[in-house]
C-alpha cells in the first residue's frame, strides 16, 4: 500500500515495534546459548518461535494504523515466517510419526532467517 507522502518513513511507533521485534528475535538465541549449550532441544522448537514472533510481529503491525494508514510489514517478514512454520511442522510430524527427515539444520536456518530479517530490515531504513 502506497503511503502518501511519507515515502516509507516509519512512525517512531513503528520503528519501536521493529526493533523489539528483532531483539525478541535476538534474545530467542542469546537464552539458547545459556539455557541450552548442548543444543538438546529439538531444532523445530526453535523454527517455531521465530516463526511465532515474525507472525506476531507481523499481524500486530498489520492492525495498527495511524492517520488511516496501516502500518507496513514487508513481505519477506511473512515469507521468511511461513518458510520456518512449515519446516517446522515437518519435522514435528517426521519426529512423532518416524517419517524420512531432511537433513536440514533448523537451527542454522532459523538464525539464518534472523539475521536476513534484521539486516534487510536496516538495510531499507525499517527502523
């Protein structure tokens, strides 16, 4: 949705949710690397909860509005979530039910997917 001339300048509201979006996002791997140094928790935990807060995230932004304008989110934010949320759910149900499991590190995909997010979120002045 064009923004009349504002030129996608973000609102401070705005910006203040992106950025404790990626410290949410941020703070799921820094309590990983204290709570779990030996990684015992399975990798889809960890894809489901940063998928959980890019949803959040994402829906919370879509229902705010100032001025009659909603809020921004980018479609890479949605992309990147549902991407996650289905990995997920495979291996969720390859793990209960014993089905073949690609050998894919969730756990590297996820941060991977949260660095692409807070990078590309500076890179386009999100924030």
């Amino acid at each position: 949705m064009a923004r009349r001339g504002r030129r996608n300048i973000k609102s401070r509201e705005e910006a203040k949710v992106e950025r404790r979006t990626w410290l949410i996002l941020a703070g799921i791997f820094i309590l990983l690397s204290f709570a779990d140094p030996e990684n015992l928790l399975q990798d889809y935990y960890i894809a489901f909860a940063v998928s959980g807060v890019l949803m959040a995230s994402g829906l919370y932004q879509f229902m705010q509005s100032d001025d009659n304008e909603t809020w921004r989110v980018s479609p890479l934010t949605w992309i990147i979530a549902a991407i996650l949320a289905m990995f997920a759910t495979y291996y969720l149900l390859a793990d209960l039910r014993g089905w073949f499991q690609v050998p894919l590190n969730l756990r590297l995909i996820s941060l991977g997917a949260t660095y692409t997010i807070i990078i590309l979120g500076i890179l386009t002045n999100e924030a």
